[in-house]
C-alpha cells in the first residue's frame, strides 16, 4: 500500500512535470496563417518609419506604394516600426490612428493585412494602445504585436521586438519616456524572445526565412549598428539560416551584405522624414546598395526565388537583387 502510494504520487509529479514542459517544446510566439497566391508565391512591401500625418511625401511614397502594389498584386505590407510619430499613441482613441495610417495608405492594392512591430517612437507613447485589438476594429488591416510569426507557407516572417533590447532607452533616455509595461523584468522579457525565437526558427520547414526588427543589425546612417543585436540576436540568425533581416529605424534604404554572414541586412525605413545626410560605413565592398531618401522595398518570393526591389519617393526603381537556390527537392523530383 505504502509502495504504491510512493509510486501512485511520483506518476502524477510525473505527469505534472510533463504537462507543464510540453508547451515549451513548441514555439511560443504567436502565428499568423497568411494564405500564398494560387501558385504558392507571394509579394509584398516593406515600409518602415512613416506614420506622420502625410507630411515629409509620408502621401507620396504611400501612392507609389500603391500602385507598385497593385502591379505586384501583393499579400501584404510589413511595417518596420516607428508607426506613429513623434510619441506613439496617446491612446486608443489618438486620432493619429486615421490621419497616419487609414486616411494615408488608401490605395486599393493596400487594403491587405499589415503586419506590424514597434519602434523606440512607439513605445513612447501608450505602447498598449498600438497593441490594442480595438484597432483592428477600426482598420482591419491593422496586425501589431510585439513578437510574433506570420507563415506564409513558402516563407516564414519572424517579427522581433527590438526596442527592449537597446540599454541606451534605459540607461541614458536622454529626457524621453519609455512605457514599459509588459517588458520587465528585462532580462526575462529578451531572453523569452531570443528562446522563442530561435525554436520557431529552428521548427521552421518554410523554404524562406526572414527576420524583421526595428533596429539594425547593420547600417550605415546615423543609428549605425545596433551592437545589443549583433551580439543577442545575430548569432540566432545565422545558427538557422536566416536569409533577409529587415528594419527601420535610419531613416534610408540600404542593403549590406558581409563576408562573415550570409544574411541580407536590409534597411527600409524611408517612409517619410529622410534625408538625414550621414554615413559612415568602413567596408564599400559589403555595401551594396545605400540611398538616403525615401522609399520602400518590395519582395517576391517563390519557391526557387527571392528578388528585393527599392523605390524611391516617385516609384522609381533604384536598385535590385535577387537570389535563388536549387532545393533538394528540385533535384530529387525535377517539374
Ligand atoms: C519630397 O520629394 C520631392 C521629390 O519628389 C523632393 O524634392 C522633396 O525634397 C521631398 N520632401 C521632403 C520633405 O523630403
């Protein structure tokens, strides 16, 4: 009886133990099914820092966006961050909702879902409100979380909350207020992020990977490299084969590409205010493309091929690159 009592209580620790790691053996971020075109492929754009009322050609580049995502027949719109200037929201009822997203980006091919991270402007102001679901009841485009994935089948998008990761918004805020509800105790909050991160990569079968953040990894204009990333986030990238990581923040277009790393370092962030006239970038021969104006990017993604385009305010393209890689599966069973 004693026996079987002991044995009776050490199965059901047991179990308890089991049920409580088994949600850790699956990727925690939330994901975000986006349907593929009819033959598997998939388009879209790539905005970032922008949301100023229309002002600084915020109209322009919009319009363009517009019609370049008409031709392209897009998916969706990623937004790198920095959505609402100068603060974020006030709040939920912050009329800067309209008069810098729904009233700005009314092309038709743009009524598709945005899928959306934070910037450092954001979590200036009521970071909860840009969180809130009681957005998306007013634009049902509007998808913003602070960490999470969007599986397009073909391609996996991974949305990282860089803002956290930046000591200086914590040690030398230099006057500005960060609302940093839902992100202490810090260290917990990373770390979550860079677990989580690494097991959705790593659970990924998606043929293309891409990374999306606010801060760089890379850049040559004014914010430079974010060093947090290069050492927390970088190392996860590359362990899985990463291909793009996109962000905002510097105020630019730019493509870097290094020999000590496969992956893209892309910058679209020249949603509005641009022009900022810096750059400092030590190695010209991993610099492959840099345009400090505005603009935005577009993608397109199919199963062999992945081709990045830059725009600048009027539609023009200014510079492309495509890669493609011959899947094992090619191989085994040629089309
Ligand atoms: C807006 O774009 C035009 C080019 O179409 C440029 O001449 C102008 O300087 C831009 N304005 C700002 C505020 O960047």
């Amino acid at each position: 009886m004693g026996s079987k009592f002991g044995i009776g209580s050490l199965s059901i620790v047991m179990i308890s133990l089991l049920l409580s790691l088994a949600p850790k053996l699956e990727a925690e971020l939330t994901t975000v099914e986006q349907a593929p075109k009819s033959d598997g492929s998939i388009s879209f754009l790539v905005i970032g820092d922008w949301g100023r009322r229309g002002f600084y050609n915020q109209s322009q580049v919009a319009l363009q966006m517009g019609r370049i995502g008409e031709k392209m027949d897009i998916n969706f719109v990623v937004s790198t961050g920095d959505n609402i200037y100068d603060n974020g929201m006030k709040s939920i009822d912050d009329p800067a909702f309209q008069l810098s997203f729904t009233n700005i980006y009314t092309s038709p091919s743009l009524q598709k879902p945005w899928y959306i991270v934070l910037g450092n402007h954001d979590y200036r102001g009521d970071v909860e409100a840009q969180l809130s679901p009681f957005l998306r009841s007013m634009d049902s485009r509007w998808i913003c979380m602070r960490s999470f994935i969007v599986d397009a089948e073909i391609a996996e998008l991974f949305f990282v909350d860089t803002t956290p990761f930046v000591d200086a918004y914590f040690l030398n805020p230099q006057g500005q207020t960060y609302d940093w509800r839902g992100v202490s105790p810090r260290e917990s909050y990373l770390q979550t992020i860079l677990t989580d991160l690494d097991m959705g990569l790593r659970e990924s079968r998606a043929k293309w990977k891409i990374v999306v953040g606010h801060h760089a990894i890379k850049s040559a204009s004014i914010h430079g490299n974010t060093k947090e990333l290069e050492s927390l986030l970088l190392p996860i990238l590359e362990a899985n084969n990463v291909h793009l990581y996109v962000n905002g923040h510097d105020h630019c277009l730019q493509q870097i590409s290094t020999s000590q790393s496969p992956i893209q370092f892309i910058t679209s962030g020249g949603g509005s205010k641009a022009w900022r006239g810096y750059y400092n970038w030590k190695t010209p021969e991993d610099m492959k493309f840099f345009y400090d104006g505005q603009g935005f990017m577009s993608v397109k993604i199919t199963r062999t091929e992945m081709g990045i385009v830059f725009y600048d305010v009027s539609g023009n393209i200014l510079h492309k690159w495509d890669t493609s890689k011959m899947l094992y599966t090619d191989l085994e069973f040629p089309l």
